[in-house]
C-alpha cells in the first residue's frame, strides 16, 4: 500500500469522517481524532494548540502548544505518543495543511495508520473533537491567563491530567476517560497480531531521521 492510500483516498467518500467514524464505539486507542484551536498570549501573539482525543475513551492524548506547529512538528509529536501507546489504525482529520502535509504522509505510511479526512467545510464530520475542543475553550483556554508558552504548557498539562483522571463523562457512564480505558483493557480479549505483508513501524530513531 502507497502513502496516499493510507490517506483515504482510494475511494471517493471511504475516507470520510461521516462514513467511517460513526456512533459506533470501537476499542480504546482505535481510533483519534485531532484539529487545532489559536489562542493569544497575555502581550498579544497567537500561539496554536494541537489536541488529540480517543475517540473511544474520550481521553485527552494529547495537547502540544506552539507558537508554530508545522506537519513535521504534528508527526514528531504523534510518534511520541505512539512510543508509550502503540498506534491507532486511524486518525480522523481536516484537510488543513498540516495534516495533508508530505511529512504526515511519511508519517502514516511509517505507522500504517489511516488518515480519515472530513469533507471540507463539513467540522461535525469531526465530531469528537469539536466537542472537545469547546470543552478545552470553555473550561481552560477562555479562563486561563496565559503569559508565555511555558505557562501555557504548564496549564494545559494540568488541565488534561484534570480531565482524563478526575473528571466523569456522561458517554462513559461517569467515569473518567482513563478509568473507563483501564476497565476496558482488564475486561477485553486479545487481538490477532497484524500481519507482517502490512506497513513495518520504524525502529526507534528511524522516524526522526525520515521526517527532518
């Protein structure tokens, strides 16, 4: 399989959010969803966040605040997360630039992980995240003073560990998202190793050295 088939689109529509995300729940750490909201520092300067949700759990995976954060930056961050969860089989996106970018590409062919893109002009495609990100403004970014970058990742650290360890969520049963994760982990059977024709993740460090 190519780069571009792991972008969804080797067929109109499959790629879509609306067509694959669905209200059905599949098992935590399948699917994400990620997007980005700008925010202004105290003196003025934008700065952008980028947020990836589980689309399962509802977890908070991920909340990466830059005054600049390019498709290179967005791959570097995900592999990091990956290196301490393993990889999704699909992440459901916008068609911004950063995500349509050669270096997430690389990315998603290294991981074998689907880029799901919504229609354009169609946000609700992207449902989870929108939801989240309105949570993310309303109780954090809209509240908060935020005087540097430091600060802001100081803040948004704290808010995320908040949300994924204390708060409940009503689609979870009223349990937080990392409770509701840890339950399903102890409670599902094991799952058939993928198989070896498919994409090879990289070795440690090989990623890095692909995507500068």
């Amino acid at each position: 399989m190519d780069a571009a088939g792991l972008r969804g689109e080797h067929a109109p529509g499959v790629g879509a959010a609306g067509t694959r995300a669905g209200p059905k729940r599949n098992a935590p750490n399948e699917k994400w969803s990620m997007d980005f909201v700008a925010v202004r520092l105290l003196d003025g300067r934008w700065f952008r966040v980028l947020t990836v949700v589980d689309q399962c759990a509802r977890e908070c995976l991920l909340l990466l605040a830059d005054s600049s954060l390019t498709g290179q930056k967005v791959a570097l961050a995900l592999s990091q997360v990956i290196a301490q969860r393993g990889a999704p089989a699909s992440i459901t996106v916008d068609n911004g630039t950063e995500f349509a970018s050669k270096a997430m590409d690389v990315w998603a062919y290294q991981y074998g992980v689907q880029l799901d893109f919504i229609r354009p002009g169609r946000p609700t495609e992207n449902g989870y995240i929108e939801s989240f990100n309105g949570r993310l403004r309303d109780e954090c970014l809209n509240v908060e003073v935020f005087f540097t970058l430091a600060d802001v990742r100081e803040k948004l650290e704290r808010w995320r560990q908040d949300y994924n360890q204390v708060r409940p969520h009503s689609a979870l049963g009223d349990h937080p998202p990392e409770t509701f994760a840890a339950g399903w982990k102890d409670t599902a059977t094991p799952r058939p190793e993928p198989s070896p024709d498919g994409p090879r993740k990289p070795a440690a460090g090989n990623s890095l050295e692909i995507l500068t």
